[in-house]
C-alpha cells in the first residue's frame, strides 16, 4: 500500500480503544445487518451476557456509533441501530474477516518472502 | 459491500480475539515498518511496559503472527518481525486508521441518510 501506517497516531488508536473492548466488534458488525431490538441483538451475540450487552450498548452510544431509539409503549419498544460512523465499520469488519480467514486456513502457499503463486 | 457479513463466524472471532488484546494491534501496526529489536520496539510503542511487551510478542509468537529471532553474541540480539499471517494484517490497519479518521472528524456531512453529497 502506497501510505505509510502510523499506528500511534490518534485516529488508529481511538478506533482501536473502540475494538480493543470486548464484544465491540461483534455487535457493531451484527448491527451491519440492520436495527435489533435488545433481545433480538442478544440472541444475535450469542455468549454476551444480558448485563454486559447493556453496558456495551451504552459505550457505543456515547462514542456516537449506536443509536438507542425508545418507542413509548405499551410495550415499550428499544432499538439499536448504528449511527453512520457506526455503519462506516463494515469495511474494517470486512478487513478483519479476510483476516481472520488468513489466520484460521491452512499455513500452505507463502505470500510474500518465498516465490509460489496463488493457490 | 456485496458479501454479508458474518460476525459470529469463526475467522471473524479469532481476528478478533487477536486485536482484542491490549497493545496487540499496535504491536502488529509498529511491525509493519519492518523487522525490530526489543528496545526499538518499545520506544515505539510507548506506553506499553517492558513486560506487557514481552508477554504480547510471546502470544503474538503463539498464534503465527511474529518471527523471534535470536542471534548468538556477544550481545545477544532479538529482532522481531512479521509472519506472512502477521503481515497481512496490513489492510486491516489501514481500514481501522481511515475509520478512526472518520471517527476522531467533526461530524459535518452526514455520509448515509441524508442526500449530502460529498464533502
């Protein structure tokens, strides 16, 4: 790639203090898929716990990448959706899955130092 | 983006259990500018403490994603440097850095929503 990395620049490391929190990542990258409602998002983020959810929701609200709209009831409906900076995520979420694909194959073809082709 | 995304999968997870960790992917960024020795390393990641350091590269090295070199002295020299798994991790810097651009921006035109064009 043609820019240089700066890694302890501001904006890698606010978007990494975004990341680097548990579950941040799966629920930005489950609300890609459009707006939940509480225990939609929880089934969706199978592992989070009900209380941690709530508490993640909250952080990603006050950064200004979740949206919490209530809908006076009765019931009383929530719903999560992502802000645009929040929907902005999906191309790291991409990165981050063709990533992970890398990391979860089979240490076969070299890509880069040795000379083989494409697999 | 034309494929879904799946954030409950597992090449997304263990990407994500990698930059989870604190420093992890500030180490994996640092790196990308070339191979580096212990104390190099830690100048540039400042803020990260020698022995969180150390016990990062260790799992950084655990899971393929940085070469430990040690060269027979006097002195003994350790370089640390990028797998080919550790490398690719390059696009995924770069999208995190043009979303933490986004996110550390003042919010003017709104991308998504609103029929702004372009700034």
């Amino acid at each position: 790639m043609a820019r240089q990395l700066d890694p302890q620049c501001s904006a890698f490391q606010t978007a990494i203090d975004v990341l680097g929190r548990p579950w941040n990542a799966l629920i930005l990258g489950t609300l890609q898929a459009g707006p939940a409602r509480f225990g939609e998002l929880a089934r969706k983020c199978h592992g989070v716990g009900a209380k941690i959810l709530s508490a993640r929701l909250k952080d990603l609200e006050s950064r200004g990448l979740v949206h919490r709209e209530v809908q006076i009831g009765p019931p009383i409906r929530v719903t999560y959706s992502l802000t645009s900076r929040g929907q902005a995520f999906e191309e790291v979420a991409h990165a981050i899955e063709r990533w992970g694909r890398e990391l979860t194959a089979p240490p076969r073809a070299r890509r880069r130092g040795g000379r083989a082709g494409k697999p």
